[in-house]
C-alpha cells in the first residue's frame, strides 16, 4: 500500500508564490515519473508539470516560466514552486507518482491541496 500525502495549499493574493509538496510512503521500491495535475470545477483534470527520472522537466504552456517542479528520490517527495500566480491558478492541485511497490507498477495520486488566489 503506497500513500501520497499533499501540503502546502492555501489563499495566496495575486503575483504570490507558493510551495506544493508531496511525499509518498508505504512499501515502495522506486518511484518513476512524479507529477502535478490540477482540476477545477466542471473541468477535467490537467496536467501542470511532470518530472522524469532522469529527463528535463516537462510543463503545461500556461505555467512555464512560472512553476518549477523538482523532485527529491531519497526523500520520496516532489514538490511545485508557484511563482507569478493568477486567479486562474485557482484549483485543487493533485500529486501524481508511478510507483513500483511488491511487485507492482501502479499509478498513485494524492488526495489534493487546494490552492486559491485571490486578493
């Protein structure tokens, strides 16, 4: 059983910055890709930036130069610094890791952190 744990949502007032982090537990053996999805009412669910494991980082149009994933094997988390935020970065934001875990490749996601700009 393999859990992902969000933090670091909250209200940030437009042009802020915040830090999403998530780690992952429970009985893993190595993680492959991490990333960051957000989803908004009425929306499907988007991807914002993915980390490989040993590829250049990859983002949505409509966060790059703003957003920075990175990822810390050792530690089993991937975080998402949000810089220059909008109103339109309002969402819930969903970590998303490929686990390899007793044998098994699974996706995981975690349970969100919402995240709300606004003045």
């Amino acid at each position: 059983q393999v859990q992902l744990v969000e933090s670091g949502g909250s209200l940030v007032q437009p042009g802020g910055s915040l830090r999403l982090s998530c780690a992952a537990s429970g009985s893993i053996f190595s993680i492959g890709p991490m990333a960051w999805y957000r989803q908004t009412p009425g929306k499907q669910r988007e991807l914002v930036a993915k980390m490989p494991v040993s590829l250049m980082p990859e983002y949505a149009d409509f966060v790059k130069g703003r957003f920075a994933i990175s990822r810390d094997d050792a530690k089993k988390t991937v975080s998402l610094q949000m810089n220059s935020v909008t109103p339109e970065d309002t969402a819930v934001y969903y970590c998303n890791m490929i686990v390899m875990g007793g044998g098994v490749l699974r996706e995981y996601w975690g349970q969100g952190t919402q995240v709300t700009v606004s003045s």
